[in-house]
C-alpha cells in the first residue's frame, strides 16, 4: 500500500493559520487516516464501478459515491457532478431569467439577444483552444 508524504502533510498543515508546532505524532495520526478514507472512497467508488459498464475505476465513479452517500457529502463542491457546455448554458439562462425577473429591468428581447450574443462569442473563442 502506498502511503502519503510525512513532509508533505506536516506542510499542508502547517498552512492553517495558528499551526505553528505540530507533534510528529499528530502528523504521522493525520497521514494515516487520510490514507484510511482514501481508500475507503476508493472502494466505495469500485463497488460504482461493479454497477456500471466501465471496466476501469474513473471520476464518473467517485461523483456517484459523493452524492449518494451521506459520509461524503462534504466533498460535493470539491467533486461535483459533470455537466455538458450545453447544460451549464441553459442553468445560466434560468438563473439570468430569475435576477431578471425578480428586479424588472430588462424584457425579454434584451435577454434573448445578450445571451445570444454570449453563445456565439463562447463558442468562438473555445474552437481555437
């Protein structure tokens, strides 16, 4: 079993703020147990994988476990579900469609044309990437 960096997790807690002396012992503690849940979501994520026509664990996988299982529900903004260009598009026209409404401001035919303009320059710009 492969395990995590001592170093490396003594620094990164070492970057929250009033951490300046930590025992090696709470270092050795903290490593371990990030090990325990990464291999805990690793096969909570593999027993997705059984479920589903994949034959190689992947992030599709993870996102299944962290959303449907209660113990990982911290981690559903750092793991969020994958959505198309197309669908993140249409959330924000909803979401334009409700600040609008609710403050009155512009009509219909302003939002229609400035979200059209906004596909189209999108979309040009992500061709060339």
């Amino acid at each position: 079993m492969a395990h995590l960096s001592i170093s490396r997790t003594k620094t990164i807690m070492k970057t929250t703020d009033g951490a300046d002396s930590i025992s090696k012992e709470a270092v050795l503690l903290t490593s371990r147990a990030t090990e325990l849940f990464i291999k805990e979501l690793a096969l909570a994520g593999y027993a997705d994988l059984k479920n589903s026509s994949s034959s190689k664990l992947n992030y599709n996988n993870l996102v299944n476990v962290v959303h449907k299982d209660s113990r990982y529900s911290f981690l559903e903004y750092m793991i969020p579900k994958k959505i198309t260009v197309r669908e993140y598009k249409e959330m924000m026209r909803k979401k334009e469609k409700g600040t609008s409404s609710e403050s009155g401001t512009t009509d219909d035919s302003e939002e229609e044309g400035s979200s059209a303009s906004n596909e189209t320059g999108s979309d040009a710009g992500s061709e060339g990437k």
